[in-house]
C-alpha cells in the first residue's frame, strides 16, 4: 500500500542553467475545498540553489527554501496551495542558483533554549538552542531546557517533545487562531492570560500523550532507554513549516530519528521515523493517552482519538480542567494490532516497513474559537481528516 498521506516530493530532470522555471500544475481530486496543502520539490536535480520565486497566476505566493540534512545546501523547495472542489491550478516555479531566500511573514514557529538566570521572568528566557545531545548517563536530561524540550507550532496548535526517555508530546491549548510561543515560551504569564494566551492543556505523566513513538515488548510499551545519546534539534525554522528531530542513537541496537513536520494551516502534525538499517523484525508501541473520562472513537484500521477533561500540569494559569480531542492516524501497512484501552492509553502495535514508518497526529483545545467542542465534531473532523489524508492533492509538471 502506498504511504498515502505523506508530503508529495516532485523532482524533475537535470537542467543547468543558472535560472530554471517551472510550471507545476496542482489538482484538487475530491469535492471539498482543501487550504494550505503543501507541495514539496526535490532540489537534487538542480544542483545548487540559493534563492526561489513562487507564482500563481502573476502574483508572488510564499514559499520556502529547506536544508534537511544540514550540510548547506537546500534540499527541497515548499509552498502550499488553495484549491476550490475539483480545481486545478498551474504555479511557476523560478529557482536560481545565487541570492537568499526570500522573507515571507511566520506562519509557523519553533524554539529550544536554557534558562537564563539573569532573566526573571519565566518567559523571557533567551538562550535559543538549535541542537543539544544529552549522553546516555545524563543524570536529568528532562530539565537542561527550558519547558523540557524542543516545542513549535501553527496557528491552530503548540507541541512540545520531551527531552528525556518517555519523549512524549505535551499540547498547548490557543483560544484564538495565531502564533503564541514566542511570547509565552509555554509557560502564560497572568497579564498574557487576560490578554487571551493559551496555556498547557494536558497532563501526559508517562502515557504517549500525542503520539510518542515507544518500544514494545510483546506485552505493553517500553521507554526509550537505555541509549547511548539522545539528540534533539531543529532543521527548520520556517515561515510555512517547521521540522524538529529527535534522534536516539544506540538503543535496542539500532540508530533513531523522529521527524515532526508542522506546517502552517494545519492542527496535524507529520510523524517521519528513519532507523540506519531495516529493523521489520521489531515491533513499536503509539496511541494517545486515555484522557480520563474520554470517550474513545477507532475505525480500527488506524484511526483512533479521544474526547476528555482533565486537569493539565500544576504549572497552568488557574489550573482549571481542561477539554481535548486527540487523534492519531496509522497506515494500514504499518499496523500490528490495536491493543484494548487500558487506564493509560489507546495504544497501537505497529512495525517498519524497512528502515522507516509513517503517521499523522492531531489534537484540539475546546477553548479555541475556531476549532470543534464536542466528541460528536471532533469525531467527524477526524474521518475527513482520514479521507483528505487518502486523497492528496495531485502534482504534476507541464
């Protein structure tokens, strides 16, 4: 079956000149308008480029310019589409091979720093980071950063990873659609609360929170521990997305990268998990945390969520409960089995197919004024999540 859900990436032949443009033409197949679907190129066959111009129809849209593997060179090119039901719509392409990447307003965010003790307030920390390792021994990975790892976000969502052997996924609730984390570094001061900041909406302890990807030891899920380091970093600032890894080097044997994609637009999140050999013979643990009280939906064929209240972490503003839906997708090729809801999670077994695995994860805040307040929405949004995930926007070159 194929990876139905990932990011097309689009490569065409050779060309050497030192300005190429391109038409790409971009169909929505379904009959419901989609919004800021990404379309991504692979920039391998065009040797270097330093600079990129996006147009539809005359007009300049944004786009953005990616090194994913670090070695300063860009990678791939990204921009993201509207499409009304049934559209197709061309965009020029103009890649050059000298200048800087454009300037386009953020639509999306990511952070990691260490406290600064000259700083008294908890959200003014400015010690940014792009990459830390933590060796194997390291005595309390969890509190060397500040709100305990890498965190990001869109408009609709804010995520932190946490840096120790759980690696789970902690959600940040907006009530209004735009970016945050900047101002409140995850920890919302009173004066930012009055203002309409969000805050920590989630209590995850040691359960997969969204999505943390575990071990499996034929009987429930298992840390990531021990390694011998445990890296998190950031590849992608952006303004469309932003891409942070987690990388556990030497644990059961085998090297680790986990890929969160964000992009703009989007309360779902791209998990991309790459192992340095094929490890099909292992088996994994993910699912979401059984929010206590939460009403469970599954299709049992790897879309699975919740709806519930709890109380979040003691560190929130008035440490009110608080109401979220959370989701996960996992494609069929991936799946083992769906294990029973037990007082932690709803958990799934999965396997690689080679060296990678693939899924999507998601969540709400019911304090948001642009998102849905009932298990009965959330459910439904989740089974169109899954249709527009099996029905990507189409992409080719004229």
């Amino acid at each position: 079956m194929k990876r139905y859900f990932l990011t097309l990436l689009v490569a065409w032949p050779l060309l050497s000149t030192a300005q190429q443009t391109i038409s790409i033409s971009v169909t929505n197949p379904t009959k419901t308008e989609r919004t800021d679907q990404p379309v991504v190129i692979g920039l391998s066959p065009y040797g270097e480029v330093r600079s990129a111009l996006v147009t539809d129809n005359g007009q300049e849209i944004a786009c953005q310019l990616d090194d994913i593997d670090l070695d300063e060179t860009f990678d791939e090119l990204c921009f993201l589409v509207d499409l009304k039901t049934k559209e197709t719509k061309t965009y020029q392409v103009t890649l050059l091979a000298e200048g800087e990447p454009r300037p386009y307003p953020a639509r999306v965010y990511a952070e990691m720093l260490t406290r600064n003790d000259k700083v008294k307030e908890k959200n003014k920390h400015d010690n940014f980071l792009q990459s830390i390792t933590a060796r194997g021994d390291c005595g309390n990975s969890y509190n060397l950063l500040h709100h305990h790892g890498v965190a990001f976000e869109s408009e609709l969502n804010g995520i932190r990873i946490y840096f120790d052997k759980r690696q789970t996924l902690d959600l940040y609730g907006k009530f209004h659609k735009r970016l945050e984390l900047q101002q409140t570094q995850f920890y919302t001061q009173p004066d930012q609360k009055t203002q309409g900041y969000g805050d920590d909406v989630l209590w995850v302890g040691n359960t997969f929170g969204l999505g943390a990807l575990r071990g499996w030891n034929g009987e429930e899920p298992t840390m990531i521990d021990p390694v011998k380091s445990r890296t998190q970093r950031i590849i992608s600032y952006g303004p469309l997305r932003t891409i942070v890894e987690v990388i556990d080097q030497g644990w059961q044997g085998v090297n680790m990268t986990l890929r969160y994609t964000q992009y703009a637009g989007h309360r779902d999140t791209d998990v991309d998990v790459i192992f340095n050999r094929d490890v099909s013979e292992m088996r994994f643990s993910t699912g979401v945390i059984n929010v206590k009280g939460s009403m469970e939906y599954s299709d049992h064929k790897g879309l699975r969520g919740c709806w519930g209240t709890d109380y979040p972490s003691t560190d929130t503003i008035n440490w009110k409960r608080e109401t979220v839906g959370l989701a996960i997708l996992i494609p069929r090729e991936y799946m083992v089995s769906e294990q029973r809801a037990n007082k932690d999670n709803y958990a799934f077994v999965i396997k690689t197919k080679g060296e990678s695995l693939s899924y999507k994860i998601a969540y709400c805040s019911d304090n948001e004024d642009f998102g849905m307040h009932s298990a009965k929405e959330w459910f439904e949004w989740m089974r169109r999540w899954r249709q527009e995930a099996e029905q990507p926007v189409m992409v080719s070159i004229e």
